[in-house]
C-alpha cells in the first residue's frame, strides 16, 4: 500500500480579502478525519465565505510492503 502526501486546504475571506492557508497530513484519511471534525465549523462560524478540501500530491509519504513468509 503506498500513501501520499495530502494538503488540507482551507480558503475563506476577511473584509473582502481572500486568504489561502494550507495545512499538510501524511495520508489522505488523516486530512479526512481532520476535515470531518470542528475546525471546519470553527471558522465557518467566524468568516462565512469559507471552504476547505483535501488535495492529494503524488510526493510518496509512505510504503508498506507485505512481509515475507517464514520459510520462504
């Protein structure tokens, strides 16, 4: 199983000015779960004009290789 690098990235607007922060996970599913929990509605709450999304890089982050069989 290989994974990639993931951006979370989150776009919303202050007093017309548009901001872009981006905030890096090792893995697709780890920028998921941090989408899916509070931060989201934390600034939503603040700045309405918000939106946020998960963009994966084709930079590798992990591999995982199935062990070899004993014996073999």
């Amino acid at each position: 199983m290989i994974t990639f690098f993931t951006a979370l990235v989150l776009n919303y607007q202050i007093h017309d000015q548009q901001f872009e922060n981006v905030i890096w996970f090792e893995s697709k599913r780890h920028c998921r779960e941090a989408m899916e929990s509070d931060i989201y509605d934390l600034v939503h709450e603040l700045y309405e004009d918000t939106s946020m999304r998960c963009v994966e890089t084709t930079e590798v982050s992990k591999v995982i290789r199935p062990r070899a069989r004993p014996g073999s």
